[in-house]
C-alpha cells in the first residue's frame, strides 16, 4: 500500500506565497510521475501542475509563471511553489501519484485547503 502524505496550505494574502509539500511512502518500485490537483464546491479536480520522474513538467495554463513542480525521486516527494496567489487560487489541493508497487496504479493524498484572502 502506499500513502501521499501533504503538508502546507493554509491562508494567504492575494499576491502571496505558500509552498505545498508531499511524501510517498509504503511499498514503492518506482514513481512514474507526481503532481498537485485542486478542487472547489461543485467543479470537478483539475491538474494545477505535474512532474514525471525525469522532471519533465505540465503546468496549467492558469499557474503558469506563478506556481513551480519540483521533485525529490531519492525521497519520493513533491513540492508545489505558489506564488503571486490569486483569490481563485482557493481551493482544496490534492497530491497525486503514479506508482509501481506490485502494479502501477494511481494514489492520492487527503487533500489540504489553500484559502487565499482578497
């Protein structure tokens, strides 16, 4: 089994920073790719940005020049680097993972509410 386990979030001022963090661990072959999704009331999650273990990055076009992916493969994590936050940046993010264990397959984390104020 494996487990994404995110740290950070919380409340910022418009135009501020917050920095998103996540750690895979449990039975882990490898990791194909990681990155960070969001969603608010009503609206389906979409991709904020993603990483694969190479470092090739996908950002949507919507964080593009504000927000920056970066990963750690030697410690299975992911960080996410928002800044010049927006107000609808609010929204509760989720740390995403493609992994081999005994298969490939996908993981998500809990989840961890960014609320940024106007």
């Amino acid at each position: 089994q494996v487990q994404l386990v995110e740290s950070g979030g919380g409340l910022a001022q418009r135009g501020g920073s917050l920095r998103l963090s996540c750690a895979a661990s449990g039975i882990i072959f490898s990791i194909n790719s990681m990155g960070w999704y969001r969603q608010t009331p009503g609206k389906e999650r979409e991709l904020v940005a993603d990483i694969t273990s190479e470092g090739t990055t996908n950002y949507a076009d919507s964080v593009k020049g504000r927000f920056t992916i970066s990963n750690d493969n030697a410690k299975n994590t992911v960080s996410l680097q928002m800044d010049s936050l927006k107000a609808e940046d609010t929204a509760v993010y989720y740390c995403h993972a493609v992994v081999r264990a005994l298969y490939l397959a996908d993981y998500w984390g809990k989840g961890t509410l960014v609320t940024v104020s106007s």
